[in-house]
C-alpha cells in the first residue's frame, strides 16, 4: 500500500495544533480551554518545569521565591506531599510587612497569545489571610515580597504594577471573599474589581483556580470541593504587555497561615 505524501504533510500541519482544535470547538468554550495544552505545535506550557513539584528542590530555573523576616519561602516540604507539593507560610512577625512570601515566573507571557494558569491550592486556615494570584508585568520590588492588593475596596495594587489579572482575596477588607481584579496600561483600565460570587476558600482543602486571558479579557473559574464558580471582566488588562505568573500570600495577624500547593500549569499560544 501507498501514501501520498501531500496528505501526509497535510496532516503534519494541522495535527496536535490550534487548527486541529477548531475542527471542535472554539478557545472561549470550556472544552477549548480544557483541550488547549495538547494543542502542542502551536501552545507552549510548563510541562517541562515540574508543574506538580515533583522534584527534591523548587525548580528554581522556572520560579523565584522570597519571604519576609520570619516568613517560609516556598519549597517542597521535608515530608513530601502526596504527588508533589510544595508550601509556604507567613510566620508570626510582629510587623506585617515581614509576613509576606512571593512566587513568581518570567515576564514571558502575554493576553494577546491567549496566556493562562491553573493552580490547585490550599490555605492551613480561612481567618486572617490575604492572598493574590495571576499575572504582572512587574513592581517596584519585584524581588521583595509585598503584598500585591492595597486595597480591594477601592482597588489599588503594589507600586509600579502596571498591567494585572489577579484572583485573591484579603479577609481584613469589607468584601471578605475573592474577587477579580486588574489593571490595565497605557489608559486601557484603571485598576478594578469583580467579586467571584461568595466564594472564600475551606480550610485545608483544595481549591482549583483556573485563570485565562484572551486578548484584554479575563475569565476566572473555581472549583472548590465540586463547586464551580465563574466571574469574567472584559477590558481587564493590556493584552500586549509581557506579563509573568505570581502568588502573594501575606499575614493579617501575626498567625501563622501555610499555603499548600498542588500544581501550577502555565500556558499560551506560540504565536
């Protein structure tokens, strides 16, 4: 039996790409989303960067880390977790700045390739926490830890983030649950807020946060214990800016609060 070469190539082209993808669904459509890492040929993801934290160390190659005085930077734990985690914690320093810890990527990724993350995550409780995540382009002390939301209410984010999507929440503000909020540069957006329904985190239970930029656009879905919860915000952020993934936990007392995290993929179009 005989193959045509052209039909070959012609299957080279579209196969295990975005093309490929289209003949089923769209990327704004869930099963898009969901199907869009193995879009491989044209999508590039953190599959080679431990994404479940499965080695001894933090794959420090992919991620930086730093904590305030007293704090826990992120690292795999002494006794493993089950499939890989790694954890952080705020410590008991009396001064709330020194009660910060970071985790962040390169400024590689951008809205306009349809950038996203997804994290599955867990917080020891759900008193006294303050938390962000999703992607910067950068701060003014960007190898400091400091909290990335000065204020949910009246939106305001750390000096010099110009362009933001972030999920995360901070039980000292009146809105006590998670919230989207962003920023966008060059006049694009002032900086804002959507809250994510009700939704607080359980203690000591996973949560999965799934986080997609498609150009300006952000769209959050949660699932917390087979519960999902969505919110969106159009014209969220400057979708051509370099943008990098980050996690900021912070201490509202000077309780100790431990951040455990399951995995954190990270993906975009090639092009």
């Amino acid at each position: 039996m005989t193959f045509s070469t052209k039909y070959v190539g012609r299957g080279l082209r579209h196969m295990m790409g975005r093309r490929h993808l289209a003949r089923f669904t769209g990327p704004r459509d869930p099963l898009g989303q969901f199907l869009t890492m193995y879009a491989w040929r044209d999508v590039v993801a953190n599959h080679a960067n431990d994404p479940h934290f499965l080695g001894d160390t933090l794959e420090t190659n992919f991620w930086t880390t730093n904590a305030g005085t007293g704090a826990t930077a992120f690292a795999v734990p002494a006794t493993p977790g089950l499939g890989g985690t790694i954890t952080g914690a705020t410590g008991t320093d009396g001064t709330a700045g020194n009660r910060v810890v970071n985790l962040y990527g390169a400024p590689v990724w951008k809205g306009d390739n349809n950038c996203g993350m997804e994290v599955r995550l867990k917080v020891s409780a759900v008193t006294s926490i303050e938390f962000a995540l999703g992607f910067i382009d950068t701060h003014d002390t960007i190898t400091t830890a400091v909290p990335l939301f000065g204020d949910i209410d009246t939106p305001t984010l750390a000096a010099g983030i110009g362009d933001a999507a972030l999920v995360g929440m901070d039980t000292a503000e009146t809105l006590a649950t998670l919230a989207l909020a962003g920023v966008g540069s060059g006049g694009l957006a002032a900086a804002h807020k959507t809250a994510i329904g009700t939704l607080a985190p359980t203690a000591d239970t996973f949560m999965t946060i799934r986080l997609q930029l498609i150009g300006n656009d952000a769209f959050v879905s949660i699932d917390d214990g087979g519960t999902q919860t969505t919110a969106s915000k159009t014209t969220c952020i400057e979708g051509g800016t370099l943008v990098r993934p980050i996690l900021a936990i912070s201490g509202v007392t000077n309780t100790s609060r431990t951040y455990t995290l399951d995995y954190w993929y990270v993906w975009q179009d090639l092009a």
